[in-house]
C-alpha cells in the first residue's frame, strides 16, 4: 500500500466506528489487519504474529461531536501537540524493537509508518509520515542513539525515565524556523487562537519547515460527506 491506500483505507475505518477509543493506540499489519496495542501484544507472545508483520503505527484523537473545539495545532500541525510526541517516541522504540509494560511500548521491528488521526464534528485529519524520515529529521534517531549507545542492540527492556528524557531532548530541538516544538506551539496558538496577526511570517515559517521535517501526507475529509476535501 502507498500513502494515499493507507490513508484512504484508514479514514474508511474511521467511518465504519473504528478507532472510538480516545487516546488509544492500534497497529496495522502488512495484510491489513488491525489491532488495538494490547491485542498486538498477546498476539506477538503467543507467536500468532511476528514483529516484523507490523506496518503502521496509530495514535487517534477522537473528539465529542458536541465538544467545544478550538485547537489549531491539533488540526493543522497534529504531528507536534504535546500527547502525539509520545506516541512518536514510544512507537518508534517499538520500532527498534524496545519493551516496556504498561507503557504502550512493545517489539514492532517492522513498522514503516506513524499516522494521527484527529476526528472532529465536521473534519477528519489524517496525518501519515514515515519513520525513517521523521526520526533523522527530527533528530529522534541520534538522541535515542546517543542516549542508549551499545543497548540498542543488547537491551529489550527500556525504563520509564529514559522514555521521559527521550521525549524531553525532543522537544528541546530547535527545528520550527529556529523554535523548540513548546515555542512554536505557543506562537501557532498565539496567531489562530489570539489572533496576533503579527506572527504570521512566524507561522509560514514554522509550517514550511514542519513540512520539511515530517513529510507529512495529510489528508482532510468531510465528516458529513466522507469525501476529501481541500483544507
């Protein structure tokens, strides 16, 4: 499957009530299949799949559809809100081959993409970018390398506060246009939200090199129609 089959396929799955679960992650196999984390997990500890079926990683944002909603990160960035940045990290060290209980992080060598999804009252968004450039663009790949050197191939096991300092040396990269990902959070905020028409060189920046960064195939839908549209 190319980007676009998978997302197509995925935001199919969104309108047939898939994905209800807020904040819960799934992991899509090679032949399709879709299970939720914990699914995945007793079925690669039984041997019914192996690591390496694994293929797309997938954090959902599911909101009410009578929730007041003004979030533009969210919406137009959703590869840098704050709870995606775990599911960044966490899926990748799934990827390296890293376990860890209770903590949504277990063997999945084979994974290729990570996708957000983010369902409103009148807007689906789907974002898909692929690891291998997200890791090196981002410079997740050199921190987890320089943090865990010789155990990332000896360790299996990773420990809570490795995560957290992975996560923090992550959003401490200055990668948006020269900003951290808390500062251009704050300034996306600051132009869509508090509508400070000043930042919008600041914004233009910030959404060229997010671009850059991620690659991201995005894809918009209208929940009413379910056809794509051009947002």
């Amino acid at each position: 499957m190319d980007r676009k089959e998978i997302v197509d396929y995925l935001a199919k799955k969104v309108f047939n009530g898939e994905f209800t679960e807020y904040r819960y992650y799934y992991i899509m196999l090679k032949n399709k299949q879709i299970y939720s984390l914990d699914d995945y997990s007793r079925l690669v500890k039984s041997y019914k799949i192996s690591p390496e079926d694994a293929f797309v990683y997938i954090d959902p944002f599911i909101y009410s559809a009578d929730e007041p909603y003004n979030h533009p990160v969210k919406y137009l960035f959703p590869l840098i809100d704050t709870a995606i940045i775990y599911g960044i990290v966490n899926s990748y060290l799934s990827k390296l081959g890293f376990y860890k209980p209770y903590n949504d992080i277990y063997p999945a060598t084979g994974l290729r993409y990570f996708v957000v999804i983010v369902l409103l009252k009148d807007r689906l968004v789907i974002e898909l970018t692929d690891f291998d450039i997200m890791a090196t663009n981002t410079g997740l790949r050199k921190i987890v390398t320089d943090m865990l050197g010789k155990d990332i191939l000896t360790q299996r096991e990773i420990r809570s506060e490795q995560i957290q300092e992975i996560v923090i040396k992550l959003g401490e990269q200055k990668l948006f246009a020269g900003h951290n990902r808390n500062e251009a959070y704050s300034i996306i905020n600051g132009y869509y939200v508090d509508q400070k028409t000043s930042l919008a060189k600041d914004v233009l920046a910030i959404t060229n090199t997010y671009n850059q960064i991620f690659q991201p195939y995005r894809a918009v839908y209208d929940t009413r129609t379910k056809q794509q549209v051009l947002m």
